[in-house]
C-alpha cells in the first residue's frame, strides 16, 4: 500500500507540473495585463517600468521558473490586477466556494444515490418514471438557466430566498462561514441547488444503471436462492458492489463540482474563486488565473487518489488480487 501511494505521488507532481505549463503557457496569450493596467493613455516608458516590475520583460522559462518555485511554497505572486499576493486572494475566496460546493456534492450524493436504487428496485412504478423524467431535465438544460430559472420563480416571483451574494459570515478563526448564520445558509440554497442538479441527475442514472447490471449477475440469483431477503440482496449484496465503479465517477463529479462553480458562481455573484477566475480573465492577471487552474488540478489530483484507496476498502477482490500479485 506504501509503494502504491508514493508511486500515485509521484504521477501527481508529474500531473501538476505539466498543468502548471499549460496553463502558464496559455495564458500568455489572453491578454497584455500592463495595458489593462494602466489604461491607453500610459506613456510607453510607463509601460516598460511596470512591465520591468512585474518581471515580464523575462525570458518565459524564467517566468515559469519563478511561477513554480513559489507555487511549490504556496505563494503565486502578486495579482496584476489588485496588487496583492494570490495566495492570500485564494485563501479569502476559497471557503466560499468550498462551503457552496459541499452543499452541492452533500446534497447530490444524498439524494442522486437513494433515488437511483429506488428507480432501479422500482423500474415500472410511477415515482421511478417522474424521477426518470426529472433527471433528463437535470442533464439537458444548462446551469446558468437553471440559475436563472430558480432566481425568478423563488427569489423574483415568490420572494422566498435572496438572488445573489453570500449573505452574512461569521469567522472562526482564519475561516468565513455562512453554515452558522440563518442569512448565510438562506443565500446557501439556491447556488446549491443549481450547482448539484446537473451532478444529482448523473449519480442518480449511474447508480441506476450499475444497479441493474448487478441485480441480473449470478451471484444476485445465487442469493435469493439461499433464502436471504429482499433487503439483504438489495443493500447488503447489490448496492455495495454497485458502489464500486459509481466512486470513480461520483469522485470525479466532485472534483467537477469546483471546478465548474463558475457558472454558478457568476450567475449568484457567490464570492469564491470562480467569480475571481472570470475577474481576472477579463483583466489578463496571469498569475490568479494560473494559481486557480493548478488548484483545480490538484483537487482533481487528490480525489482520485483517495477514490483508489476507497477501491480497496470497498472491493476486497482489489486486495486479494494486489496481495497475489506481490
């Protein structure tokens, strides 16, 4: 298990590094952020004074040089656009979005996964096609309509839920959180919601289709032959070796969750990161943008090597094959 983990790190650092360049290597090409900076009317010896500040009158190894040194100190330079240091920009707009997209994967997974056992145990009730049909609403339409959608009918029209912003936070420490305030979990809802229905309909259809394959497979009938209930083929035989392969994708779907709380995150001004993402786009600030890609490749990172560990708590076939082979 040892050897399997420092070899996974290592193909992770080997995965960051080759993020980094890319994403280093294509931003060069959005924008001239001295111009955004400074404006039309700046003199040209203004220019190359701030270009010369910011270290862009460097070779760009040179650049990504420095961008990968700090980036392994957790430092990403300073924001061309705000003057100050990304680091310290992320760690400000992090928990909101950390906090928004637990809800949304909290609440996908608690929903997606009781509701694709129910349609797969119940194929032909009338709940199992309302929730069929629902689903295909969830995959089709996109999330920014979605938002849009769930701010005019209960923020616009009915008036229940506030339509943007975060609402009040409180801090514990170096950490803002709106779970512990009734305004900051009311402006919670919407977001999560719309950020979790496209990921919910998806876990839900997954687990259904798993559920299917494994409730036709020999062993299912093997199981029902011995006498045991219905409940104990169900939950304790079916679901569990259906959670096999739905962990890679629902692990995968968190990672997604993140990184596509753009969308959302625009629609409802949700002040997290991928709101400062669009920001800096529109301003060229290479080094935020840089920063929020690795980051998103890095969660990416660790969520598969956790959903690898995972394999080996939930299929002991893994564990035995591993052991035969040493």
């Amino acid at each position: 298990m040892l050897a399997f983990i420092v070899q996974r790190l290592i193909q992770a650092a080997l995965v960051m590094l080759v993020v980094a360049f890319i994403a280093f290597s294509l931003f060069q090409y959005v924008g001239d952020p001295v111009l955004s900076m400074l404006g039309q009317d700046a003199t040209p010896e203004q220019r190359d004074s701030l270009r010369q500040d910011l270290g862009l009158d460097q070779p760009f190894y040179v650049q990504f040089a420095k961008f990968v040194g700090n980036a392994a100190q957790g430092e990403f330079g300073l924001s061309y656009r705000q003057g100050r240091k990304v680091s310290k920009l992320i760690a400000e707009r992090f928990p909101a979005t950390l906090e928004l997209s637990f809800a949304a994967a909290v609440l996908a997974i608690s929903v997606g996964i009781p509701m694709g056992v129910y349609t797969a145990l119940r194929r032909k009730g009338f709940l199992s096609n309302v929730f069929m049909a629902l689903s295909l609403v969830g995959v089709s339409l996109p999330t920014f309509l979605i938002g849009i959608f769930l701010i005019l009918v209960f923020a616009v029209l009915l008036g229940w839920l506030p339509s943007y912003g975060r609402g009040e936070t409180i801090m514990l420490g170096g950490w803002s959180t709106g779970y512990l305030t009734r305004d900051g979990l009311e402006h919670l809802i919407l977001p999560a919601i719309t950020l979790c229905l496209f990921q919910m309909t998806l876990i839900m259809r997954l687990v259904r289709s798993e559920m299917l394959e494994v409730l036709r497979t020999d062993y299912i009938k093997f199981a029902r032959a011995r006498g045991l209930t219905d409940r104990a083929v169900h939950f304790g035989h079916a679901l569990k070796n259906t959670l096999v392969p739905v962990i890679t994708i629902t692990g995968l779907q968190l990672g997604a969750i993140i990184a596509f709380a753009i969308v959302t995150e625009t629609v409802f001004q949700w002040p997290g990161m991928g709101l400062l993402f669009i920001q800096s786009v529109n301003a060229a600030d290479i080094p935020v943008m840089a920063a929020y890609l690795c980051l998103i490749a890095l969660v990416f990172v660790v969520i598969n090597l956790v959903v690898d560990l995972l394999y080996f708590a939930v299929d002991p076939r893994l564990r035995v094959e591993r052991v035969g082979g040493h």
